[in-house]
C-alpha cells in the first residue's frame, strides 16, 4: 500500500508591508543624515562673511538662511516627497520610477526643474515682465514705515505660530492669483502649468516665468503684512512640500484634511482635468478658501483626463511654447479674443 503525501508550498513571501517600511526607514536614516551633516556644517559657518574684490568689501549676511533654502529643495523637500509618494503608492507607480524613463509630457517638467534650480528662470522672467519681478515688497513695506510709522510687527509671536499664520495668509494671496489665472486674460500664462499631461511630482514647477500675478498678490502684500524672513522660510518649506505631493501620484483625497486643512492630489488632479467646459475648482493650497468663495466641489475622479486642448511640444525644448504663450498673453490684453478656460474643449 503507497500513501500519497502532498507537500505544501514552503516558498517565502514577505509581507506586503514590508516594503514600503524599508522605505520610511531609508527616509527616517537619510532625514538623519542630512540633518547631522547640517549641525556640523552650520556650527562652522560663521553668519555673516565679508568678501573684499577690487578693493570693495561686499558682505554676504544670513548665510545660515541662504544655505537652508538653497539646500532645502534638492537635498530634502524633493527626495522626501518621492519618498513619501513611493511609501504610498509602491515603486512601481511612483513619479520617481517615471522619471527614469520619462514620457515627453515629464522631460518638460524635468526642463522646469533644471531652469528653477540654475536660477534660468528668474532671469527670463525679468527679461518677460520687463523688470517688474524685481519690485520688492520688502523695500516698500519699509518706504511706508519710514513715511507713516506703520509697520505690522508679528517678532512678538514665537516662529512656530508665524509659520502657521503666514501659511494662510499667503495660501489666500494664492488662491487668488490662482483664480485670476483662469480668467480670460492670465489665462495664456497660467496654461502651461495645465498643460502636463501626465502627474508626477516635479508638475507643480511648471509655471510660465512671465506669470508675475503672483508678484502683486503673494510676493509685496506678504511682507506688507509682516512676514519676516524667517517665517517665510518655514511657509516656502511648507508650500514646496505641498506643491510637490499634490502633483504626485497618490490617489487619496486626505479625508477630512483635504476637505478642510490643505488640498490632496485627488482635488488638485481634478484642477487639472482636460475638460473645462464644466468649471474647475479646488483653486486654493488650503480648502477654506474653496469654501469661502465658491472654489470646492465634492466631485472624486481618480481617472480623470489632464492637460489642455492648445497644443504644446512637450519635450526638453521649452522656449517655442513659453514665447508662444507671451504672445497670446499679450494679444489678448490688446483686445484679441483669447480662449478662457471654459471654453477649452475635449480632445
């Protein structure tokens, strides 16, 4: 007599967990390092250097600060976003895996990124706003002073609750150069931004240089109101990582913090949505605004189509369609009919 013995399958599987705790572990260990390396860095440089050429002395002052923002994108924001987003969605649909071998919609954003970060960026937009971006509300806030003695002075508040304040002061400036955007005439520049036709977390620096409505709505009335440099730091930290992870790949809504606390990929993706014949929202970083004045909407469509109907290059080769763009800016301010965003089509 035989006995038939079955064998069970003893091959080893991992939980599927597992790998995205790797991955908040190498986040945890890399937010670490940077972070020893910073106090050994900072703990030498002195706050203030003075550099003589040519027999002028020119002083280089708030170094600290200078390295810290300079730094903070490329070395911590960004790597922590892909980190944040691949925990979430897993490697194999995050941006960071996409961007390895990008589509063409994604070479743009690459192009973006790379001119923001060499500074090409603000050089074409002073060149394209013929020099307006070079008006400082730092400088008029204290021509005012010296001419009122008015001055908001928010040094009594600890840096913590000014970072928090000056986030939603400046998230409702830019909600409405947002909304000012899509409007007949800012249109034009503000089109390029929608015209990625693929999420990834890079998106959010896609942003016409001649766009100077944020000039006159966030960068003069911010420090008008008080915002000091150090607050600003922090709110810049803050916004960067927003911009970056509501262009990122995570299909999730955030619950009732997309609601009402800041904006989720899942709204900001239904910003981006192709078809504009219906009007788009969820114009605001935080959702109080959207609330307040007619921005939010409880539509969910993890699937919706992105991009505009204008057609763009896509591609590494960015300056045919940023001056193209100018050129509609320009016409339609001369009384040249130019589409608005509801009058975008479907493909």
């Amino acid at each position: 007599m035989s006995i038939a013995v079955d064998r069970a399958d003893t091959r080893f599987s991992l939980p599927a967990w597992l790998p995205r705790l790797f991955i908040v572990a190498g986040l945890v260990a890399y937010v670490g390092a940077l972070a020893l390396a910073w106090w050994a860095i900072s703990g030498r440089l002195p706050e203030q250097l003075t550099l003589r050429l040519a027999g002028h002395a020119f002083a280089i002052k708030h170094i600290h600060d200078k390295l810290l923002s300079t730094g903070a994108v490329v070395l911590l924001i960004l790597p922590s976003a892909f980190w944040i987003e691949c925990a979430v969605t897993g490697w194999k649909k995050c941006s960071l895996r996409a961007l390895l071998a990008p589509t063409k919609s994604m070479k743009t954003d690459i192009a973006f990124f790379l001119m923001e970060q060499l500074h090409l960026t603000g050089m074409i937009g002073k060149v394209l706003m013929l020099g307006l971006s070079i008006v400082s509300g730092v400088a008029l806030r204290d021509w005012l002073a010296r001419r009122t003695g008015l001055a908001v002075d928010p040094t009594a508040l600890p840096l913590w609750l000014q970072a928090i304040v000056y986030f939603y002061v400046y998230s409702f400036f830019d909600y409405w150069a947002h909304r000012l955007g899509h409007t007949r005439w800012f249109w034009p520049l503000h089109r390029y931004h929608h015209s990625a036709e693929d999420f990834c977390v890079i998106n959010g620096g896609r942003i016409h240089p001649a766009g100077f409505a944020g000039i006159f709505f966030i960068n003069i009335p911010m420090p008008l109101l008080g915002a000091t440099p150090e607050a600003m730091i922090w709110v810049n930290v803050v916004t960067s990582v927003l911009g970056f992870l509501i262009h990122s790949r995570i299909e999730s809504g955030f619950g009732w913090v997309g609601r009402y606390v800041i904006q989720s990929p899942l709204h900001h993706r239904l910003h981006h949505k192709l078809d504009m014949r219906e009007a788009t929202g969820f114009f605001g970083m935080t959702p109080v605004w959207d609330h307040l004045f007619g921005g939010w909407s409880e539509a969910s469509d993890r699937n919706v189509v992105v991009g505009v109907d204008t057609p763009y290059r896509q591609g590494f080769w960015v300056m045919p369609d940023l001056l193209r763009d100018y050129w509609d800016f320009w016409k339609g301010l001369a009384g040249c009919r130019t589409l608005a965003p509801s009058e975008q089509i479907t493909r």
